[in-house]
C-alpha cells in the first residue's frame, strides 16, 4: 500500500525566524530589566515610547496592556460614553465594537469597500442619521486599517469634521503603514495599536500603545492609564483602570522596533509574490496608489462556496489558514442588537463567506511561497 509522506507543516506566522535573528539582542534587553528590576513603567516603558512615537511621526505615544485597551483608553480620554454613538465597520474582529459598549456607548455597524476591506466612508452619513433617530448623539468614528492597509483618512477626516466626530483610528493591524507618505499615529485625535504577538511589531504577551500629537490627550492617558491619578498615585482625579506596558514587554519592542522598517520592507517582497502568483486564479488584495500595506494577514477572496475546500486541501499538504472573519459583528451574538447604517452591510456579509488568509510573515522565502501558490492552484484548478 502506498502511503503519502506527511507534508512538512508551514508556520502560518513564523516568530521562531524572528527569534533567531533577534535572540542575543533581546536576551540582553530583559537581562537589563531583570538586573534593574523596575518590572512597571520602568525606564524601558519611557524610551519605547519615545522610539515609537519618533517611528510614527506623532508628539506622544503612551503604552498600556493592550490594543484593546489603548480603544478603551481612547474613547475614554475624549469623553465618549452613555449615550453617544461610536461608528465603525461590521467586518472587522469584535474589539473594534467591544470598546464602544465597555465605555458605555453604543456602536452602530458601516459596511466596509469590498476592494479595500475597510469603512465605507459613504456610509458614514446614513449610521449618523440611524443614531439620531435612535436618540443617540453621534461621537466618534472608529476606522480599521484592516489587514495592514490605512482606511482613507483624508476623507475620514473631511466626514469627522462635517459631522462633529472624533476619530480613534485602529491600527492594531496596520501600525507601521502609510498613508501619502505619513505613517499611520498622526491620523484622528488618537490612533491606537495592539503588540499582541502576531501583530506586525509584536512583544511576547499583550500589549499596546495610543498615540496623539495632543497634548491634553496624552497627559489624560497616562493618568487613565494608572487608576485616574493625578499629581499623587493616591490623588485620584478620574476614574481609571491598570492598564501598563509591563518593562519587560518594551525592551523586546525596543529591539523589534530597530528590524521593523526592515521587515515591512520583507512583507512588501512576500505580498508581491503571492499577487503575480495567484491574481489569475483568485481576487488578490490591492493597495490603493500612496498608500503601503504591513500585511499583517494575506487575504485573499475566494468565490462559489470552494473555500472550505481550498482550506482541506492547504491543510493535507501542511499548509495553514485562516479565516477573518467568518462571522461580521452585526450577525454574532453579542452585538446583532446594535444598530446598522442605512444601505445595510451586504459587503461584510460577502465577504465573511469569501475571504481566507495565507501564511504571511517577513521570514517567507521564495521557495516555500512557491510550495503554497502551487497548492492554491492546484486546489483550484
């Protein structure tokens, strides 16, 4: 009987290449740490912050323990709460909208460019004119730079500005891009990130940052950040919440901070690949001219019910994927009773039966790429 050989399983994102190109340097980084103990807002919380502010152009970047609650710090700097009406897409992982609700307020769902995967801006107007007529004061727009690539902020920003809105700009995914030759941090009154580690710039747990050119803003974060406090840890002027970059957690950023530049470059590389090896067979994602992508996930669309399909046969040849997301926020359970925007969300309905993502990281060679193009066509022959 003839078996076939097990096929040798590919990292979908490999941080072991990353580890062995970074190991001594950030070895030594935590060795400080460990050395110094100041395990919180320690001395390497304080340069990071620096380095990445310097990195996106903005005035300030104050970390905290999440991306998650870098959203929730965000809104909660700018006062959005009971009663106030947060805009953001449907198709999009369930933080986004998470924050609205932890805050209070109440998050109503834009369809998103099925070219681009972000915020419809045109749709804008009609989840304004749903907020109202709900009794809800619209407040703030959360626009997602999905999958890597920046939303369109310059029209973004002409909506927000039309309409009254602050924009908290999510670049969990897409830290590190840029938009007309601006890095993304500098678009709305803050733009918030994850370190989560399968994220672009990743650390080895949780973590996050927000970034403003603000002053007052920054200055409410830090306090937020540390139970609300104010001149005296025991003089508390807010309520806030424990939300710090753990020390150890900034001397790794600090030193995938140096690489990054460098691995965005790599990711550039990879993406291209894949799009002259699969734009024939498949809907390959595109970039909009001025804009560059850190493809943080591949993701390509697959159309006529043949993903699931397509996903078996990577698998069997050691080859994984991933689906974001399979499920738009407007349809899970925890947030199908918000409300929807006028002209309804039929791209993300679309789209969460059609995308699939491939193995992306700047460690990608050629070879194994090519391993992963064949099989896509093969399975889609």
């Amino acid at each position: 009987m003839n078996v076939r050989p097990q096929a040798t399983m590919i990292p979908f994102i490999d941080l072991a290449a990353q580890r062995k190109r970074l190991g001594p340097a950030i070895d030594a980084a935590v060795a400080r740490v460990l050395t110094h103990c100041q395990f919180i807002i320690g001395p390497e919380v304080t340069a990071f912050e620096r380095e990445l502010a310097d990195f996106a152009g903005a005035r300030h970047a104050v970390s905290c323990a999440s991306g998650t609650d870098a959203l929730v710090l965000g809104l909660r700097a700018l006062g959005v709460g009971p009663g106030d009406a947060v805009i953001c897409p449907s198709f999009t992982f369930c933080a986004t909208a998470e924050v609205a609700v932890l805050v209070g307020a109440t998050p109503v769902f834009v369809d998103v460019d099925p070219d681009t995967f972000n915020i419809d801006v045109a749709g804008i107007p009609g989840a304004i004119a749903v907020a109202k007529a709900g009794g809800l004061k619209p407040k703030a727009i959360i626009p997602v730079d999905l999958f890597g690539l920046p939303a369109e902020h310059n029209a973004l920003a002409k909506a927000a500005e039309t309409h009254g809105l602050f924009v908290i700009d999510d670049a969990a995914q897409g830290f590190g891009a840029t938009y007309h030759n601006r890095r993304l941090g500098t678009f709305g009154q803050v733009t918030c990130t994850s370190f989560f580690p399968a994220k672009p710039l990743g650390c080895y747990g949780d973590g996050g940052a927000v970034l403003t050119d603000d002053d007052d803003i920054a200055a409410t974060l830090r306090s937020l950040r540390v139970h609300g406090q104010g001149t005296d840890k025991y003089d508390n002027v807010r309520i806030g919440l424990a939300s710090r970059l753990d020390t150890i957690q900034a001397a790794v950023l600090s030193e995938k901070l140096k690489i990054f530049a460098d691995e965005i470059d790599a990711r550039q590389v990879v993406a291209k690949r894949y799009a002259d090896g699969l734009k024939d067979v498949v809907i390959v994602p595109g970039v909009p001219a001025g804009l560059t992508s850190v493809w943080a996930q591949y993701t390509i669309r697959v159309s006529g019910g043949r993903r699931d399909a397509l996903a078996a046969a990577l698998k069997a040849e050691g080859i994984p994927t991933a689906i974001y997301y399979p499920i738009p926020l407007h349809r899970q359970v925890a947030y199908k009773q918000y409300p929807a925007g006028i002209g309804g969300l039929a791209n993300s309905d679309r789209l969460a039966g059609e995308v699939i993502s491939l193995p992306m990281h700047p460690y990608l060679d050629a070879p194994t790429q090519k391993r992963i193009v064949e099989a896509v066509r093969r399975a889609l022959k």
